[in-house]
C-alpha cells in the first residue's frame, strides 16, 4: 500500500490509497483525478497518462524504459519529472508519492 | 489498385483492414463472395498493427499469447486463398446507393469501387495525424502546418521546421531539405526512434551545415492570417527561442478520428453504429457493422467479439446478394468444397 498524492493543474490535491502492483494511472482513473486520460488503458500507447513526478520522488520511480520514452515524444510540455503514470507500479517504497498533471494530455 | 475513375466492381467493399475486417474476408470467403478492403493505413492490422504490434494479446482463443503484428501476419496469412485486395493509404469518404440496391464506395484519391454489400469495419474511426497540444494550432492548419506532405511544391523555397523523432520526421527531413530555403528539425531528445540509415542521413546533413537540429519543444506559433513566421522553442536546456518558419510539419502519432462515417446517413449512437444481434445489419439494408464500430446491448469491445460478427454477418450478407440460393451450413474440417476453395 502507498499513499499517492496527485496535484490537479488547478492545484487541488487528491489523495488516494493505492494497492501495491496497481499502477500509478489506475488510481488515478479509478478516483477520477481530472486531467488523466488514459485513452489507451495504459498499453503505453498513447501519452495520455501524463504526470510530472515530484523532484524527491524522481530517484524512488526510476527512469522511464525505452518504448516509454518513445510514447513520451508524443505527449505536452515534456519536463525532467515527466512519466507515463500508467509504467509507474506502486510499491511500499512509493508510499507518500507526490504526482502533478500536466495542463493538458496530448 | 485502379489507377484510374473506371469504377472497380466487386462483391463486398469492406471499409477498414483491422483484425475484424481481415477475418470477414475469410468468411465471405467461404461464402463465395470476393472481397476489396480500403484502409487509411498503410499496412493490415488497423489497432493491432498501429498501437500494438509488439504487445502481447492473451484472449485470442486458442493463442495463449500473440503480438497484434504476430496475428496480423496469421489472419493475412488466413485470408490468402481468397485473394482480398487491398487498397491502403485511402480514406473512405462516401457510401452512395445505387438504383440497382448496389452501393459506390469513393476514397479520397477519387477512386470508386462499386460492391453488393458494404461491411464497414471501420474500428475506432480513421487514423489520422494527431495534433500537437500547441495553443492555437488549428489557426494555422492548411496554410503553414501540414499533418502530412501531399504536394512537395507546397515546401518548395521556405522556411520548414520539422517536429518529431520518428520515421515520418526523419523520412521528409531528407526529402525536403533539398527544396526547402531552410529546414530545422525539432525533437525533444537525442535519441530518434526512425531507422538506423534515416538517422544516419540526418545527421550528416546537419554535420554539413544542411539543417539545423534543435533538442527541445515548440510551446507556441507565432504569425498572423493563419501564416506562420515562427515557432516559439523552449530548447532542452531550458531556454526560450524563435524558430523562423514558414512551413510546420509536426509528427506526433496517430489517433482514431470516426471521420466521415457520420455523413453516410446512417443511425449513429455516440459515434457507433447500431446493429442487430443477428446480421449485424445498420440501419441501411445492404450495409452491414462488425467490431470496434457497432454496438448492441452487451457489445464487448474484443477481437474475438468482432470475429463472431464477421461469421453472422457474411450468412445474412449471402443472403442479401443471393436471396434465393440456399445456404448450406458446412465445416471447414469436413467439407470438400470448403476444402477446395482454402486450397487445402
Ligand atoms: C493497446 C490496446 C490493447 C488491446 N488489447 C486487446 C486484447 O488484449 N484483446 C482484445 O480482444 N482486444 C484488444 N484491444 C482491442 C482491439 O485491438 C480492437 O477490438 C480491434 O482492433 C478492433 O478491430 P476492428 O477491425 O474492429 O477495428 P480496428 O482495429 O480499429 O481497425 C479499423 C481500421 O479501419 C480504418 N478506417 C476507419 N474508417 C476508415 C475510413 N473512413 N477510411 C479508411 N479506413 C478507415 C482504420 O484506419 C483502421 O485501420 C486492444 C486495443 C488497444 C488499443
Ligand atoms: S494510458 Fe496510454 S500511455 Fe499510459
């Protein structure tokens, strides 16, 4: 279990429980946190699960892989934060996560 | 392909390659019934092709786990005997009913192909040219920015800024940097997921001073009357400036669009076509819905769904053509002609 904290572009914080294996964009979804699509049900196929990790979470979720980076061309205002929320899995060590979405999704 | 405004006649025009339109082929197939398909695409697969090819599909009976490329290939593979043609790069612009209850299907490039029955298996819309989330784009479209190159001649003599790390991106920095006044290629990173050689290419090109490559992303267009001048970059280094451009060619992906399915007079329901449950028919006798594109109560969006559709469908689709033939219901394991029209 970790406790997420995703930060709408508006700023209202939205904080969810969420179950460890479960993706970072499947609870966001599952507690409609507006501004997160997923349009692709999270295949990493279409950038429209795009968050800013917070700076002193970035060295905890680890880099994005390859075919992500890939999908990432695709999406809004890239910064060094940037994931697809949908290739973050939750982890105990994810507990207190602090997440931003992005002003629009592509 | 028709090269020409002859119309094509066939049997069954089929709007849309997808999983779902190639395995219709293979039950009209056994129906006698000889098949066109028209896809935007370039290739056969639509959503499996395009969005997954790589992916691993796991409901596929009988296939534990197969990547949408891998059954693309089988169903392409699976349709062979019955000699579909394919008629790629074109979208589906209109449907017309003829006197003789036929129907006239033409693509944009102005081609006509005239079918007894159409079976749109058009999935989840067209695949077109996604827009890049830059404020104000759409002012600018058709007169500076393109999704894609028609006519080279547009680019002749200006100022291009390509956006993209892709093969598109890459493929049209080689072939119009020899035309174009200027030509900057604008990418987010280093690395560019395009072909090795088309790398190579363009890098030597901006190794002679050819064209300029800036790492970083447009955040703004700048000019007026829906011309471009500039593009205002924020390069990866964090800092602000001024493209000058006259032409944009941005390439961020593709994206399913219904297109103009909504302009056939059809009854829609949002964004879907209505069927019934026995002959997946719309509300046009003659033309028929299968996969991703119809609904009916409890409609699953799965490729094995859309490939029960396509084995009731080509029964009443039969039936529309031949009203008076008899159907014989027979097993492909046990019938000799089944047999002989898969050439087995
Ligand atoms: C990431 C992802 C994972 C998936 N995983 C699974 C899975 O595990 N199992 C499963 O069963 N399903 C899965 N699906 C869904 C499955 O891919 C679709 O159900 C299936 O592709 C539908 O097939 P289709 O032939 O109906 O349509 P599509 O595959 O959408 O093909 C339709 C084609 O029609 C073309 N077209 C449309 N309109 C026009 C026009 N006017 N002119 C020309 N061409 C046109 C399009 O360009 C497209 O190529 C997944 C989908 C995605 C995106
Ligand atoms: S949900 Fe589509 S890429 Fe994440």
């Amino acid at each position: 279990m970790a406790k997420i904290t995703y930060i709408a572009h508006d700023g209202t914080a939205f904080e969810v429980d969420a179950e460890n294996g479960s993706t970072v964009m499947e609870n966001a979804i599952k507690n409609a946190v507006p501004g997160i699509e997923a349009e692709c049900g999270g295949a990493c196929a279409c950038a429209t699960c795009h968050v800013y990790v917070d700076d002193a979470w970035t060295a905890k979720t680890g880099e994005a892989e390859a075919m992500e980076e890939d999908m990432l061309d695709f999406a809004y205002d890239i910064q060094p934060g940037s994931r697809l929320s949908c290739q973050i899995k939750v982890t105990d060590d994810l507990d207190g996560l602090i997440v931003r979405v992005p002003e629009r999704q592509a | 392909m028709s090269e020409n405004a002859d119309i094509v006649e066939t049997d069954v025009v089929i709007i849309g390659a997808g999983p779902v339109g190639l395995f219709a082929v293979f039950e009209l197939g056994l129906l006698d019934l000889k098949c066109h398909l028209i896809d935007i695409l370039d290739r056969p697969g639509g959503q499996c092709a395009e969005l997954y090819p790589e992916k691993p599909i796991y409901d596929i009976p009988a296939w534990p786990e197969i990547s949408g490329q891998g059954l693309t290939d089988r169903l392409m593979e699976q349709i062979k005997p019955f000699e579909p043609e394919f008629h790629f790069n074109r979208m589906v612009t209109g449907v017309e009913k003829q006197e003789d209850g036929s129907f006239v299907v033409t693509t944009d490039e102005n081609e006509k192909i005239k079918g007894k029955v159409i079976v749109i298996a058009a999935g989840g819309g067209s695949f077109q040219p996604k827009r890049p989330p830059v404020p104000g784009i759409e002012e600018f479209e058709d007169h500076s920015v393109y999704y894609s190159v028609r006519r080279m001649e547009e680019f002749r003599d200006h100022d291009i800024l390509i956006v993209g790390g892709g093969d598109s991106a890459l493929d049209w920095t080689l072939n119009l940097q020899p035309i174009a006044k200027s030509l900057t290629l604008l990418h987010r990173r280093d690395a560019f997921r395009g072909a090795p050689d088309s790398v190579n290419k363009m890098k030597k090109l901006v190794d002679e001073g050819k064209i300029d490559l800036i790492l970083g992303q447009v955040t703004g267009l700048n000019g007026a009357d829906g011309v471009v001048e500039s593009a205002s970059v924020k390069t990866k280094e964090g800092d602000l400036i001024d493209v000058n451009c006259t032409r944009v060619l941005p390439f961020f992906g593709l994206t399913m669009k219904l297109g103009p399915i909504a302009d056939w007079g059809l009854n829609l329901n949002e964004n879907l076509l209505p069927v019934d449950t026995e002959k997946f028919a719309t509300s046009e006798p003659g033309i028929f819905a299968i996969g991703d594109i119809n609904t009916y109560p409890g409609k699953l969006k799965l490729i094995l769904s859309g490939f029960h559709e396509a084995a009731l469908m080509a029964q009443a689709a039969k039936k529309h053509i031949s009203p008076d033939e008899r159907i014989v219901f027979q097993y492909t394991t046990s019938s000799t002609s089944l047999q002989k029209k898969l050439g087995v």
